[in-house]
C-alpha cells in the first residue's frame, strides 16, 4: 500500500515533461544489459494478463464514481486501494484497456495535457543542470581496474550475484505492474484522469546511478517529445565506508570551521564592544561638551550684557571726565602762561627803563615809547618793580641761608615764585576739581568703575574660555577700556613738580601690573603682556604731550630736568612704545621742540649798550645785562640737556643756531675782553655734551660753532694787544689767558685755531695744552 500510495502521489504531481514521456532515461550507459532483462520479463506479464478471463464489468462500473477527483486534489488510500482493486479485477475479468488503446481519445487527451502543460514546459526548458552527473559505482570501479566505459557489458555479464539480480527483477516488476486509473466517463472533457505512466526506479539505483525518469504512452507522443527530454541529477545512495580516522577528520574539520566561525564572530564581537566604547565616550564626551556650551553661552551672555552697561556708564561719564581734565590743564597752563607773561613784563620794563631816550621828544607828553598812556603804565611799572625786587631779595636771602651766595649769577635762578592771592586761588579751583572728580562716579556701583572689579571680570573670561577671549581682541580693547578711569587718577598728576608722585606707584599701575601673567604658559602674540605699555603710550605720553606745550618752561632748570628725567624713564622703561616710529612720542617730541621754538622767539632779549655804559659794574643797564646774558646761556644748558632723546642735528640747530649764534655771541662782543670773557666762555662750552667731539675727525670742530672759535681767536689777540706795554704781572695774566683759550679750543675740537692762537703768540706747552684739555 505505501509503494502503491507513493507512487500514486507521484503521478499526481508529476510534471508535465514527465507525462508527454520528454525525459529521457540518463543511465542508460550503465543499464544495457537491464533493459534487455526488463523487456523479457514485460513479455512474460503480458502473455499472463491476455490469459484472463475478460470479466468484471459490472464491479467497474460501481466503483466508477471513485474515478472521479477534482483537480489538485490528493487521492487518499481508499481510494488509490480502490483504484488498484478495479484495476486487479479489471485484468482478471478480461476487462483490462490499456490507456492509448484508443488512438483518437488518447491523442485528444494527450493534445489537452499538452496544452495545459505549455507553460510549464518553458519553465523546465529554461532549467539549466549546473550540477556535474556523479558517476555510478560501477564506473568507479571501472575505473580502478582500468576498464574503459565500453567494457561496460563485460562488468554487468560477469555479476554473478543473485540476490542482486532478484531485487532488479522485482524492481522492474513494480514499475510495469503499476495499475492505470481511467475515468468512468470518457464524454466528459472537465474529468481528471490519472495516466499509467509511472517513473520506473532505474537499475542499479543503490549503487549510484542516476535515476532515469521515462514516460510511457503512445510512440507518437514519444518521438514528438524525444529533442525536449532534460536529464535530472538524482541523489546518489551510494554508502561510503565510515572510518575512525574519516570520522576524526570530519570532527577536526568541522572543529576548525568552528574555531574560525568563533574568532570571526570574537573580533566582530570585539568590534561591536570597542563600537560602543566610543560611543558611550562619545555620548559622555558630547554631554559635558553640551554643559560646557551652555555654561559658556551663560557667561558670556552674563559679559555682554556686563560690558554694554559698561560701555553705556562710560558714555555718559567721559564727557565729564574729559571736562575736568580740561579744567585741571587749563589751571596749570593758566599758572604757567601767568609765570612766563610776569618774566616777560619784567624784562620789557627794565628794557625800557634803561634804553636811550633819544625819541622821547618825538612822542606825545602822556605816552611812552610803546604808546601807552604814561601814568597808568607808570603806575603798573612800579608795582611790577616793587613785586621784583621783593621776589630778588626773598631769593637772595634764601641763598645766603643755604650758603650758595658766592657762585651764584645773576640770571641763572628761575623767577617762578608766585603771590598768596595766585595760590590761594590755585588751590581752590584744584580743590573743585577734584571734588568734582570725586562725584563722578558716586551713582555707580563699584564693579563699573573701580578697576580691580572691572579687571576681575576679564580676567574671568580670560581663564575660562581664553579662545573666545583672543578671538574678542579684548586685550586690544582694554587699555582704551581703562583709559578714562586711569586718566581720572592722574587728573593732577604732572612731572614737573616736585611733590609729583611717580604713576608707577599709583594705584591703577599696581592692579594692572600683573595682568595676563599667569602661571600658564604664555601665549606667543599674546595682547595682555603689552598692557602697560600699551596705556602709557596711550594715557601717559598724551598728558606729558599737553605738559610740555602748556606747562613746562624751558628757562626753568628744575622742571627740564624733570622733564627730561621722565621722557629718559619711559624711553629706557617701555622702549617698545617711546620710540621714534610711535605716533604719540613723535607727538611728544614735536610738542617740545615748538615750545623750545616758541621760548627762543618769545623770551629770550639780549639787551645792547654801549661799552662806556657797562663800564659801571653797578649800574642798572650792565646787571640788567649780565642777568640776561647768564639766562641765555641757562637756556642754552636747558636745551642741551635733552641730548640722547633729541636728535643731534635738532639740538644743534635750537641751541648753537637759534640761541648761541644769535643772542650770546652777541652778548660776547658786548662784553669786557679779558677775564670775565674767558669765564663766561668756559660756562658756554660746559654746556656742550662731550659727544659731540669724541668721534670727530681732523682738526676741525663741527660747523656750527665756527663763529664761537673766532671770536675765541679774536678774544686771544685782543688780550695779548692790551698787554702791550703793560706790567709783567699783566703781560703774565695775558700769557695765561690765552693758553686757557687754546684749552678751550681744544676742548671743541677746533685743533686748527688752536693751532693758530698757539704759533700767533708762541705758545710753546701747546701739546701739554691739548693733552690736558
């Protein structure tokens, strides 16, 4: 029942290249001697088959109703036992009609299955075997022992084994002896009919030989079908001898197929842990960045909105920062301007009190020289007069206190002192100013105007998030940022007095001291280092601009020195910004030498008198003269005491040009030849710096001073000629003050007139003269 059952499910399902018989036996190399086996054996069914008697009709038509199945429906075992019961007693009976008996309804219905199977058989002609056909075991033994395909016949007759033979026999018997199931009602187009064409086994098919699957029916459908049959490579059941050492081989081959299955899956394994280490570093590492962002767009939002109201506290306090300033400069520039009008009026009033009066009658009775009414300008003279001679003798006795009575001249002291009533008033307005400095910023909270707060808060920006903080060019920022409150604290500071105090103490130079100097490594191009520098060239150079051009008097000794001790700090202390390169130093230095100009054009008078009238040592013409002749030649010390921040050609030209040529020389001549001559020469060439004559070359000294040298040759001849003829007591003081005059040629580096002066009066220590010099 179950071979009959399984083949019955085989023909249902069969294929529709199988049932027009299309495929083709594929072993048939192997299975000659079979078919010639098979073939008999069918003849001997047959001749059984005709001897039974033909009954049985009437059980074929009672069981046709079993016949009937619908389409794709499997027969189940009653009724497959059902149809090989009619079938059994169909052959007994006689009754038994092969399929094909009837050529017409077996052509139509093999027509109709081919019809239907159209589609199907593309399908399977489009099949491709990519499998290569195993060879059977009787070529492989054919093989082995040298035996070609052809010898095939020899393998198959010498097989002696019956068992063998026995079970091919009764293999051919069950695929010929497999009943046929017809329907009962051949009218009938839309019935299912099963076809007794059945897959036989193919011979030898345990010993590896590709089953063949062959359709049997009529010879028409089998050489329309003979070019279409397509081979199929069946399962070989062909048992291989089982080992130890295949069984070992197989264990150690699928073991190291594992081994290489687990260490792929370990470094993929690996590669997905280390995955996500990164990915959990990456999540930790964008989280704290996150944080860190908003805690920075916190702060720097907080800065922002610190420095606008920053920026709008300092718009509205500025102004007033910059009003004071004007008020405290215009102060001392009114003091100064004071000062220097009172020396002025005083040398115009002694001037005109000794000049000649020879156009007195040309003028009108009730004016003067200068055309001012006579009795109010008398009356102004002598209140001035009286005010001068005061100041002279509080001076005077000052000097005699301190012991300085003896080597002091007349002229060389600054008359700079000022009345009560001009310093009361001084004082007060200063003390407005300062207290309206004080309430500047008295409405703002400490951390918009004190500069420890405003510097904490950068410095904060600074340190946290230093990137941000370059990228703002805050360090370029701050000095203009710091520039009002620093210029609020150095409201009354000025370098020419005395009681000034030094801006690097202050209070504001100590808190920015340190800025940007952290621990930290230092940052190349970092703005914060130039701090400083960058405030003195931007606060402390402007304000010594404005003291210079307002406030400094160069006829004042003391305050050029300061002056001058100043300008050498900031060039020796910050050299990066007071250089000549920088705008607000040459601003600096231009501002000085127009007030050295101005000072040459506005205060310097050198009166002129005849020489009968300076004869009189006493008079008031020869002390008005001497006073202004030694306060030329301080000017001219003044002058040159900015050697090394002025250059040499500049101070030649204010001091040897504008002041030694035109006004001293001029004095020089006026003077008494002898003695008193030779001193105020020695106090002239004192005031030249040394530098000048190291590096020079020749005999000559620099161009400028040609005019001094010959009136120093000139002063030797006139001496020696007025001691002609005189005592050898004068004659040996002449001889003494020429060879003091070649040492001051010497000392200018004029070896060619002291050359002369020297043959000229035959002086013969001329080298001890020079070497001495």
């Amino acid at each position: 029942i179950c071979d009959v059952l399984t083949q019955a499910v085989f023909f249902h399902f069969e294929t529709p290249l199988e049932k027009t018989g299309q495929i083709k036996d594929v072993g048939q190399e192997d299975g000659t001697a079979n078919s010639e086996h098979g073939e008999e054996e069918m003849e001997v069914e047959s001749e059984k088959e005709e001897e039974k008697p033909k009954a049985g009709g009437a059980f074929s038509s009672a069981l046709s109703s079993l016949n009937v199945l619908r389409p794709g429906e499997i027969p189940d075992a009653a009724f497959i036992h059902a149809a090989r019961k009619k079938r059994q007693m169909a052959r007994e009976l006689g009754d038994f009609t092969p399929v094909d008996s009837e050529p017409g309804k077996g052509r139509l219905v093999r027509e109709d299955e081919n019809d239907a199977s159209d589609d199907e058989d593309d399908d399977e002609k489009r099949r491709i075997v990519f499998t290569v056909k195993e060879k059977s075991q009787r070529q492989k033994i054919a093989e082995e022992i040298g035996i070609e395909g052809s010898d095939d016949e020899a393998l198959v007759a010498g097989e002696q084994d019956e068992e063998l033979s026995r079970w091919e026999q009764e293999q051919i018997r069950k695929g010929i002896n497999i009943p046929q199931v017809q329907p009962s009602q051949p009218a009938e187009v839309n019935n299912v009919y099963y076809q007794n064409t059945y897959q036989t086994l193919s011979y030898g098919s345990s010993y590896g030989i590709p089953y063949t699957y062959a359709a049997y029916g009529s010879s028409e459908t089998k050489s329309q079908k003979t070019d279409n049959t397509v081979p199929f490579k069946t399962p070989s059941n062909e048992m291989t001898p089982v080992t130890i050492d295949l069984v070992k081989k197989q264990l150690k081959d699928r073991l190291d197929s594992m081994k290489e299955m687990h260490k792929a899956n370990r470094q993929q394994y690996e590669k997905h842990q280390q995955s996500q280490e990164d990915s959990t570093k990456a999540i930790e590492r964008l989280e704290g960045s996150s944080g860190g962002i908003g805690e920075r767009y916190k702060f720097l939002q907080e800065m922002r909105g610190y420095v606008q109201d920053l920026l709008e506290c300092f718009s509205e306090k500025v102004p007033l920062i910059n009003e004071l300033e004007s008020a405290m400069h215009q102060l001392y520039k009114q003091r100064a301007s004071r000062l220097v009008q009172r020396r002025q009026d005083d040398i115009k009033d002694e001037s005109s009190e000794f000049s000649s009066h020879s156009n007195k009658a040309l003028m009108a009775p009730n004016l003067d020289s200068f055309g001012r009414d006579r009795v109010i300008y008398q009356e102004q003279v002598k209140r001035r007069t009286a005010e001068r001679e005061a100041r002279r003798a509080r001076r005077r006795q000052a000097r005699e206190q301190t012991g300085k009575m003896a080597d002091h001249l007349e002229g060389l002291s600054s008359d700079d002192e000022e009345t009560s009533t001009d310093i009361t008033n001084f004082n007060l307005e200063r003390d407005r100013i300062l207290k309206e400095s004080s309430k500047v910023f008295e409405d703002v909270v400490e951390s918009f105007y004190s500069i420890d707060c405003i510097k904490s808060q950068f410095e904060a920006w600074r340190s946290k998030y230093f990137a941000s903080y370059k990228d703002a060019y805050i360090g370029l920022c701050l000095p203009k940022l710091f520039n009002p409150l620093i210029r609020l604290q150095l409201l009354t500071w000025t370098p020419l007095e005395g009681k000034c105090r030094d801006f690097e103490t202050m209070l504001w130079f100590e808190s920015l001291l340190f800025y940007g100097c952290e621990e930290q490594e230092q940052v190349k191009d970092d703005a914060d280092i130039s701090l400083l520098p960058t405030i003195v060239e931007r606060v402390v150079l402007p304000k010594l601009t404005v003291i210079s051009e307002n406030i400094w008097d160069p006829f004042s000794t003391t305050q050029t020195s300061r002056m001058v001790a100043m300008v050498q700090k900031l060039i020796d202390g910050y050299p990066s910004v007071v250089n000549a390169e920088n705008k607000n130093t040459q601003m600096l230095l231009k501002a000085l030498l127009l007030r050295m100009r101005r000072t040459l054009d506005d205060d310097v008078f050198m009166p002129l008198y005849p020489k009968n009238i300076l004869e009189n040592k006493n008079s008031g013409p020869y002390l008005f003269f001497q006073r202004q002749f030694w306060s030329s030649v301080k000017l001219l010390g003044n002058f040159l005491q900015w050697y090394g921040i002025l250059s040499n050609k500049t101070l030649q030209e204010l001091s040897i040009d504008g002041l030694l040529n035109r006004y001293i020389l001029m004095a020089f001549q006026n003077s008494e030849y002898g003695e008193d001559s030779i001193k105020k020469a020695q106090s002239v060439i004192a005031c030249f710096p040394k530098q000048w004559f190291t590096n020079l070359t020749g005999d000559k000294t620099i161009s400028q001073l040609e005019n001094f040298c010959r009136y120093l040759v000139h002063l030797a001849d006139t001496i020696y000629r007025n001691s002609i003829g005189c005592s050898d007591v004068e004659k040996r003081n002449a001889r003494e003050h020429i060879k003091q005059i070649i040492k001051l040629l010497a000392s200018i580096r004029a070896l060619d007139h002291a050359v002369t002066v020297a043959n000229d009066h035959n002086v013969k220590e001329f080298k001890i003269l020079i070497e001495g010099k």
